[in-house]
C-alpha cells in the first residue's frame, strides 16, 4: 500500500451525462483506475483518459455484480498497486451509496480518501419534470427516504414521512409502492399529488401523475418499473404548469385530471 | 416578445467552483444575458463567453439587491429582447431557490422556462466535510428544512423534524439556532450530535461540532455567521473517522470529543 494512494469516491450524477461537474471530470481524468457502478449513460467514460484499469463493479436492477465485499476488496487491491483510484457512482456517492463502507475500509489500510458530490437524482429526477421539492407557500422543506432498509423491511421512517408536511421522495421503492400508498392514505394523504418518474433526466424518462391513492394503480397500469422516483407533495401539482417539452408518454388527460386542484 | 425566448434557470453549485455541471456551463456559454444572484465564486462569470448583459440581481447575507418584483420585470424585459437570458442561482434552483415565481411570471408571457439542476449546498456542504446524509446502518433518511418560511417565523416542520429519525439539514436558520436547538432538546434530542458548516466547499469553510444541546453556544463561541449550514444526526460523527485533510479552523480537542459516542 503505497502512502499516496487516494480513493476519490465521485458522484456520476443522476442519468443526464452533462449533468456530472467539472471537478468528477478531473477526478476521471486523472484516474488511473476506475471501479464503476451501472450508470444511465457509460458516455461518461470516455472522459477516463490516462486510467489503466476501467472496471464495472456494480448493480443493475437489484443484481450485483460483485459483494460490497468483493468490492471493498478491490478497491484495497487497486490502491495498493495505483496512485489514484476513482469509485465512480451513480448520483451522489453520500445519498443512498454505501459510501461509507467503502470510506471505512480504505481509511483502514491508510488510503486516503476524498469526496466528490453529484447531483442527486432525488432532487434532478423531479426537476426534469417541472418538480420542485421546495416552493415558497407551498412547501418549505422535502424528505428523502429510502424504500428498504438494509434487512429489505419498509423503512419506519416512512411511517413519520406520511405524518409530515414535507414533500416526500421515495428511493428504491417500486417493489413496495402499494404498501407505502397505504401507509400514506391510512394517515389522511390520499388525495395528495403524487408523480412516478422512472429513467429521469435520460432521453428513455417517463412519467405518470396521479394522486397517492390511486399512483399504485396508475404505475402498474402503465408497466412503471426501477429505476424510478416517487414523489408525494403538493409541488407535483405545478408540473402541469410548465410549456417547455416533456417525455410524457404514458400520460392520458384522465392521469391529468386527477392532479387538478 | 419573441416566441424563441427561453429562460434557462441554473444552479450554480455550493460555492467550489468545480461543482457546476457541464450542462450548466454550456448554458452560460450560450446565453445573451445572464442574472445572477450572489455566488460563492465569480469566476463562474468567465463562462459566459457571448453575454451581452452580465447583471448583479441577487441579494447577500439577507440584504436584496433587487425584489422579487423587480428580478421579475428584468426577465421579462431580457426575455423581449434577447434570446437566451439566464438566471444563475447559487446551489439548486428548486431547493429554497424562488425558481417557482421567475417561472410563473416567464410563462405568463409565453416564454419557455429550461431548468438546469446544480448540486445543493444541502449534501454537498456536509460532503464537503464528510458528513454523509444517509449511512447504511445509521440514516436511511435526510430531511432539508428552511429555518423560517416567508412570514419570517419558524417553520412548522421543523417540530416535525425534531420527531423524526432522518439526518436534519437545516437551511438559512442562524438568526433561530437556538430556539431550534430547544425545539429538539424537548423531544428528547439533546445528544444528537451536531455540526454547522460555514461557507462550505470553500477555501474559507468551518466547522464546529458538538451536540443539538450545546451547539448554539460553540457556534457563537466560534462567531459563526451565515452562510451556514446546520447538521443533526447520528452521522455528524462519521467525520471523525476521516484521515483527509479538512478546513477544521475552528476545532477544539474539547469540541472533537463532545461528539464521541
């Protein structure tokens, strides 16, 4: 293990492969390895120019291709052999991507470690549909929350979310969209807009509206599947208000009808 | 009004300059005038290659440069006579930014509204100190919250956060730091580690760390002022764990140990 080995662990950002910073560019071609997760467009790289060693470590759809372990295992053995070693994935490395594990086991062995935020699809998925999480008088704060806890049970969060007036976005959490609903509408939110947002920010984005009573219905319906987003609030409503172009493929004027005021 | 006028609304980043997207600088390339608020960095500026007008509309440390109203008027007034106007925003446009009113007015007069996310100061500043804002085991959720709504009074929510188990960021809430802080030491959260970031992802950022119960003393003790940004969860302590050299001016081995566990 070389004393200047580094670990930059950089956020892809959320699908759009003009959506990543100038600083994950530089982070990228310096690399001269790069352990990277499925990302929504490999275009990404092509930035990684002087890298020996490009290697896909990641998951698509819920299979792994290699154990957090296997890959804290690499991540060891590059760095002991190369200088800089960049962990390339998807959105924000700190939202939902097991960083920290990562961080942990490099830390360890005396690796250093630095940090490049992406842009989170949480917030960039919404905002490619003309959704705010935050809009002055109608909602001063959001919530991001993960499906599935480690033990693959509902978070409890979710319970207290549904209990909140924040604008909530729900990660990884197509498998358990009715059940959520449900939590939602026992605790009087069913009539609060709700939007499915799945592929977001790439050319393949769609999008189904409804409110969160029916979303469950409208998303089977229109065959919704991972990688997606759910976001309940009443900031879903200002979608319709936006002129500029959208992928909305699967909307029909009765899905629009229900997210009228 | 041209019919071909866009408004393209875009987040600048947290304050580092390397945050901004390629999408973003494409924009400023582009654009015939550029509105900006004020920005952590003005080199920012040095991209706006064929901007015919560069125009200071936003406000600092609370005091407006210009209303609402008045950044209204100037869009409106761009947009009849150039083709591509810009709105640079600090952060994320949606998050906290106001993007909703610019968007409402430039639709009102049939121009086209384009919104270009930027990485917000809410993940990227505790990143920037390697406070994740979801760990695997620790946070499954993160909750942002304004510290005042537009009355100028607490937020609501903010009782709500203080229930809940997410990481809470807390945004534009020096001026009610303590009175947030009591809000959690009455349900019971006056152990929850705690950390506030000022002018985080820059070279002047600080930090100073404690619990919710003595956080507001050490940040006064520290002077620390706007911009900042306020932390509360049990992932604060993660940075302990960090070996990277960090902006810690402020430190103390008092203030590293009162966040051990």
């Amino acid at each position: 293990m070389t004393k200047q080995s580094v670990l930059t662990l950089v956020g892809a950002g959320p699908g759009d492969p003009e959506l990543i910073t100038i600083k994950a560019i530089r982070a990228l071609e310096a690399a001269d390895v790069i352990l990277y997760d499925a990302l929504a467009n490999d275009v990404l790289l092509d930035y990684c120019k002087s890298a020996q060693v490009t290697r896909f470590v990641g998951k698509r759809y819920g299979c792994h291709a290699l154990s957090q372990n296997e890959i804290n295992d690499l991540i060891l053995y590059y760095c002991s052999r190369f200088q800089n070693v960049v962990r390339l994935k998807g959105g924000d490395p700190f939202i939902f991507g097991r960083a920290q594990e990562e961080i942990d086991v490099a830390i360890a062995s005396g690796i250093k470690v630095r940090i490049v935020p992406g842009i989170s699809s949480a917030m960039a998925v919404p905002a490619s549909q003309n959704i705010p999480l935050t809009c002055r008088g109608i909602s001063e704060s959001f919530w991001v929350v993960t499906g599935t806890n480690r033990n693959n049970e509902l978070s409890k969060d979710i319970y207290l979310a549904a209990q909140s007036t924040a604008t909530i976005v729900i990660l990884m959490a197509m498998s358990k969209l009715e059940e959520i609903c449900d939590i939602f509408v026992n605790f009087g939110k069913g009539e609060i807009p709700a939007a499915i947002i799945q592929n977001g920010t790439t050319i393949h984005a769609k999008m189904v509206t409804g409110t969160i009573k029916d979303i469950a219905y409208r998303a089977a319906a229109a065959a919704m599947e991972n990688p997606a987003i759910i976001v309940f609030g009443e900031v879903v409503r200002l979608n319709r208000d936006m002129v500029i172009s959208q992928v909305r493929e699967l909307q029909t004027p009765n899905q629009i009808d229900a997210t009228k005021c």
